[in-house]
C-alpha cells in the first residue's frame, strides 16, 4: 500500500512538473509574424510596409490609402473620431500614432487604460522624417538596423536625384496643396 502510494506521488510529481515548464525559445507565445499592429496615421502606415511590418497590420485609420494591400484592412475612422471599443476588440499589440494626434485621439485614453501599447512617433515635415519615425517606431519593434540603413539611403539617393533634376531647369515649379475638408 505505501509502495503503490510512493509511485502515486513520484508520477503526479512528474506529471505536475512537466506542465507548469516555460516555453522554450522555439514555443514563443508571441512571435513577429503574430504581433497585431494598428496604425493610426498614413505615413506611419507607408513606413510600416517600408519596414516589413505590412502583413502585421490588422487596422488602419482613414489617411491610411497606400499601399494597396489596405483595401481589405479595416478602417477605424480618424483620429479625432475613434471607437476605442472597436480597437479594442480587434486584440492589437501595438498601436502606433503620430505624437501630434494623441491630443486629438481622446479614445486612445481609453485604450491607455486596457493596457495596450500606444507609441507616439514625432514626425516633422523634412525629408529625412521617415527616417527618424523608423527610428522610433524600430525601437518598439524587433527590426534588423539594415533596413532603417536602407530607408535612409534610398532617401538620400531620391533627395541627390531630385536636386540634380533641379539644377537643369531654368525655372522651378511651384506647387499648391489645397487640402478642403467639409461642406464649406
């Protein structure tokens, strides 16, 4: 009777054992090809795909139009106009917004509250702003430091192309941007 007890207990020590170990490097509960990215911005959405990240992401907002590939996304409205329910229900790991939208975005303290991630990437209108949002956004995410070398390359290359197009011209062009919202 004590020997079949003994065995009893050294077999549920086994079994208790084996089910409570952690997971070893190739059970990952989360990897990179399982992360769950939104992304609130147009830009932020472009640099993701330019990063790699583009089958990551599970939703956008309005400005997000490019690449193709986001016309089976779903759309979660403008920044100023968000369901904080309606992100939350998609189980995002991250969400990435330009830090100028977060006072606009009163959702996103809703969504601060669920615990989620929010990273604020500072933009500013100069060339080398996608650069310094891949930057940021590479700190967030596992990203291979290549790929912002490439980034910033490509746009050094386009920024010498460009400049030398300039220099051949007699007069430069001139561009208007109107950018009408509303009825009015």
């Amino acid at each position: 009777m004590i020997k079949n007890s003994l065995y009893l207990f050294l077999i549920s020590i086994v079994l208790f054992t084996s089910c409570n170990q952690a997971p070893t490097a190739d059970q990952d509960t989360q990897t990179e090809t399982d992360l769950r990215i939104i992304s609130l911005s147009g830009f932020l959405t472009e640099t993701l795909f330019s990063m790699g990240y583009g089958d990551n992401i599970i939703g956008t907002d309005i400005t997000s139009t490019y690449p193709s590939a986001l016309d089976s996304i779903p759309k979660l409205g403008h920044a100023r106009q968000l369901n904080a329910e309606a992100i939350l229900s998609m189980k995002p790991d991250i969400i990435f917004v330009e830090s100028e939208q977060v006072a606009q975005a009163t959702a996103l303290e809703q969504i601060r509250a669920a615990n989620l991630t929010i990273v604020e990437v500072p933009t500013s209108y100069t060339l080398d702003n996608s650069v310094k949002a891949a930057k940021v956004i590479a700190e967030s995410l596992e990203t291979d430091e290549t790929i912002i070398q490439e980034l910033a390359s490509t746009i050094e290359s386009d920024s010498l192309e460009l400049t030398s197009m300039l220099e051949g011209l007699e007069e430069r062009p001139s561009v208007l941007f109107i950018y009408g919202r509303g009825l009015g």
